[in-house]
C-alpha cells in the first residue's frame, strides 16, 4: 500500500507491506540508489537516515500487534 501526500515542494511517500513489483516502481519513479534500493528490502536492519542527492530516505519499520493471531509483524 502506498500513499504520497506533496506540499511546497516536498513529497512524503508511505510504503506499507509492497509487493515487489509494487516496490520496484517506486524505486525507477524516484531514481533510488542501487545501494538504496538493496538496503530498503533487506527483512532486518535498524532505522535509517540518508541525504541524498535528489532525496532523503527515512526508513522505520514499526511493529504492529494483531490481537487475533497474538503476534507483531
């Protein structure tokens, strides 16, 4: 799922749970890095901030709980 919101020039994208085609788009539409683009689907690593050239890429993975099956993704 992904959701972009634009103001005075800056846009803020939101990515939830891609499928890989889904993902690979974003990546050629923002002209990500290779090393970028390797790193954001790694399953585990700590948060990231990095200045690039064009963007900044933020990345936070937040656990969510799920009552029902009592587990966190």
């Amino acid at each position: 799922m992904k959701h972009s919101l634009t103001s005075k020039g800056l846009t803020w994208t939101n990515i939830q749970s891609p499928e890989p085609e889904e993902l690979a788009e974003f990546v050629r539409s923002i002209k990500l890095s290779v090393s970028d683009a390797e790193f954001i689907t790694q399953d585990h690593h700590r948060p990231e901030i990095a200045m690039r050239a064009g963007y900044i890429l933020l990345l936070i993975r937040v656990p969510v709980f799920f009552p029902k099956h009592n587990s966190i993704t």
